[in-house]
C-alpha cells in the first residue's frame, strides 16, 4: 500500500484490495482480509490483523484456503457498496463447499445494513463496527458455536492506541499512522458521522511510539491518517494539550530521515500554525490534500462544510505564501443537490484559479441516512453528472499535466518506493510534493533518497537520472 497515491481520478483500482503478510505462517489458521475504500479502512485492517495474529491467524491471498473471510467495507458511495454485496455473493457460493467457512463484513457498512446482511441475504455470519475489532476473537468463537454474531456499538474513546498494526502488504517504506477515529463535522452529504461515531484522538506519545517503532524497521516515510487531521487534539491528565501543529513536529522530530505527510485536512480548520509547522520542517513533505468539494457558496452551504469559496482561495493563497512550490490536490462532487450550471461553472474556474496538481473527483452519490437524503432532492439527472464530472476531470488533467511539466529541468529529493512496473531497470518514489518519480536504477534500493534530475515527463510522472 502506499499512502498519498498521485491521481487525477480518486483510484477506485483499490477497491477489493487483499491484504497479506509476506508469507503465510504453517500451521495456522488463515484468514482472508479484503479492504474497499479510503485510507482509514487500509489501516483498519492492519489493526484487524494484528488483534487475529494474536489468536493464532494468519493471512493468505486465496479466499479457497481461508477459514475466515473478512471484508472491510466502505458506504461512501453507492457504487463501493454494489461491489462488496456481489464479492460477498462470490464469497458464499465458496461456503457450499466449505461449509465451516466463516464470513464477515467489517467497517461502515456493518451499522447500516446489519440485518440485511445477516437475516435476510444471509450473505455473512458476523457483522462488527470499526469501533468493535477487539471483540473479532470472540464472536468468531459464538459463530463456531452455531450462533450468527454482531457488534456494531460506536465508542466515544476506542483508538486502538495500544495496538502495533500489522503491516500488510507492505512495501516497507511507507506506513499509515491514524491519529483520530471518528469525524464531527456533520457535512451533509457524508455517512462517515454515523458509521464511524464521534471524534476522539490518539495519546501522541503512542503516535510518536509507533513512528519509532516503524523507523527502527526501516521505514522512511509515515502518513498520518484522521477524517479530519487538522482538528486533532489532546488532552492528557495533567492538563497539557496537543494540537496537530504539535504532533507533526513531534512526529517530525523522530528522525529527520523520517518524512511525514498527513490526510485529509478540513479546509475551515486548515490554520497558518500548521502551515508554519510544515514549512520549518524540512522533513515533513510539502503538500497539502484540501478537499473542496464545490467552488459555490451556495452548495458549499448545503453541503454544510463551513467554509465559503473565498474562504478557500484564501487557504489557498496562505498555503503559496507560507510552503512555497507545495503541491495542493483536492476532492470535488459533481451534481449535488440543486447544482446548477453557473454552481458547476464556479468549480471549474476555481480549479483552473487554484492549479492543483491533482484532484479526486466523483458523481454525487445519495448515501442514506444523511442530512442531504432527509432534506433535499437528488434532482440533478445522472447525464448532467456525468457531462459535468467529464469537464472538470478534463480541466484538471490539463492542470496537473501542466504542473508536472513545471518539475522538469528540477532536482527533486525521492524516496524510493520499489521498482518500476513498466521496467525492472527503473526505480519509482515520490518527490515531497507527491509526484512520482521515475529514475534508472543503477545501485539504488527500496529507502534511499536520491537526487533526481528531472528530463522529461508524462503527465503525471516525471522522469530523470540521479545526480
């Protein structure tokens, strides 16, 4: 897995992803974990293996061979949802011939469609919320014992901050971090509120821990993950409290070969403390995911996300002063309730104002439960989605090629990754903007730094020979 993926499209590829260790362990019992989503649900499964390995498990990449099946599901979109109910489909055509198979659904579809899943699919034996993976060992005991189980309870402190996460499928490099669980921002159109709970933040010294811990094993980059990284606050007992100005530099000072990066950050809560913490770090990366989702006021509005278009480009501005050369990438929703043309209109020519370098970007997709589902009408026609979202990912291919055309002529310091896919003589990291980068391999490894003189480019990967 590697955080932080440069796209112009969010990456949906992921979806349906099997996470593995290396090797199976002989002997043991195997369990088959399959992720679909964000960020949060990848790291997630990597608690999720960490709590089975400890009762004997682990993982193997076929589902034929496992004695449990878990998939960790994601109710962002419609669309995520369709493919889990049809791999879950897939999945129970291989119980009829292994029978003592055990399924389950993990995550933010688990609230929502337990007794669906449950009693009237019966598609699955377990269902067991994000705040609930504790509780994994146990109710897979009541499902040997013959009974159906279920925990779906949200907590208002779970953290997981005393469990290593096992590393999945890792490239040993680069590593999630998650530092909040939760989100209160009640933005209309989301179900993360209620399929995750309220927000609650981790101890940051067992944030810091873990970086350590990750940077002894050679790890050189860590991406701290949270629905929203830039309201992140802690309080201890005796009163002292961190901000999330103050864990980047903590975290930041574990290693100055230790990068840092962090998702997503919440554009009303975006503040210049945090802007100046990256930019008086040399190690934490220069580039900033700000989602925007809408560049009118007015939807910005009905989305509930607190913010105005100027509010953003004044983000926006304040991010080119304080980082200059940061790479800025950001969310759009096409379609949204009541959107008009001249609302599409403003989002197309705040993208061409703003230059990200590259941008995740979706139809509007009615999720239940939400204030938008309650109080507004899904009234804009699928075609007029789908020709709006087909301009902005137009404009914004045009933008990012034009910014990764701009690294040329550069040196960028990579962190190598791994070798390239298209050829075992190339070798692939990322600049600290987020850029990939593709160099001749020469006598390079996974974890070095290298200087890379950038010659040419694609339009979204730049290319170079070390210097």
């Amino acid at each position: 897995m590697r955080p932080g993926k440069a796209a112009n499209i969010m990456d949906e590829s992921r979806q349906g992803e099997t996470l593995l260790l290396k090797q199976d362990a002989p002997g043991s019992r195997k369990l088959f974990l399959e992720s679909y989503g964000c960020a949060m649900n990848f790291s997630d499964s990597e608690i999720v293996a960490s709590i089975l390995s400890g009762r004997g498990f682990s993982t193997t990449s076929d589902y034929r061979q496992a004695d449990v099946i878990l998939v960790n599901t994601c109710a962002i979109r419609e669309n995520a949802e369709s493919r889990v109910r049809q791999r879950l489909h897939d999945f129970k055509k291989e119980k009829r011939n292994n029978p003592g198979l055990i399924i389950g659904v993990l995550g933010c579809m688990a609230e929502r469609l337990k007794s669906s899943l449950l009693e009237e699919e019966k598609l699955v034996d377990i269902v067991v919320g994000p705040d609930a993976y504790r509780d994994l060992p146990s109710l897979i005991e009541k499902v040997e014992g013959g009974q159906r189980a279920v925990n779906v309870l949200l907590s208002r402190e779970e953290t997981y901050a005393d469990i290593s996460p096992v590393r999945l499928d890792s490239n040993g490099v680069t590593a999630f971090i998650s530092i909040t669980r939760g989100c209160d921002n009640m933005c209309s159109f989301c179900v993360v509120p209620f399929t995750r709970g309220r927000e609650r933040s981790r101890d940051p010294e067992s944030i810091v821990r873990e970086a350590e811990d990750l940077f002894s094993r050679g790890y050189r980059e860590v991406t701290l993950l949270g629905q929203n990284v830039d309201s992140y606050h802690f309080s201890s007992p005796d009163g002292n409290k961190t901000g999330f100005a103050e864990l980047l530099a903590m975290t930041a000072g574990v290693n100055s070969a230790l990068r840092v990066r962090f998702s997503t950050s919440h554009p009303k809560d975006m503040s210049d403390e945090v802007l100046h913490a990256i930019a008086s770090h040399e190690n934490i990366c220069n580039y900033v995911h700000l989602p925007v989702q809408s560049g009118s006021s007015r939807i910005l509005e009905m989305m509930n996300r607190g913010y105005t278009r100027e509010w953003y480009m004044s983000r926006i501005e304040a991010i080119r002063r304080i980082i200059p050369g940061c790479g800025i990438s950001t969310d759009t929703i096409s379609g949204f309730c009541t959107e008009t043309e001249d609302d599409h209109r403003q989002t197309l020519s705040l993208i061409e104002w703003a230059q990200f370098d590259f941008a995740y970007m979706f139809k509007y997709s009615e999720r239940p439960g939400t204030l938008a589902e309650r109080k507004y009408k899904d009234d804009v026609p699928e075609e007029i989605k789908s020709e709006r979202l087909a301009e902005i990912i137009d404009l914004q291919q045009k933008m990012s090629a034009k910014k990764t055309a701009g690294g040329v002529g550069n040196v960028h310091r990579v962190l190598v990754e791994g070798v390239s896919k298209k050829s075992d003589s190339f070798l692939y990291g990322r600049n600290p903007q987020n850029t990939v980068v593709v160099f001749p391999r020469g006598n390079f490894r996974k974890g070095d730094y290298v200087n890379v003189l950038a010659g040419s480019c694609t339009p979204a990967t730049l290319k170079g020979s070390a210097v």
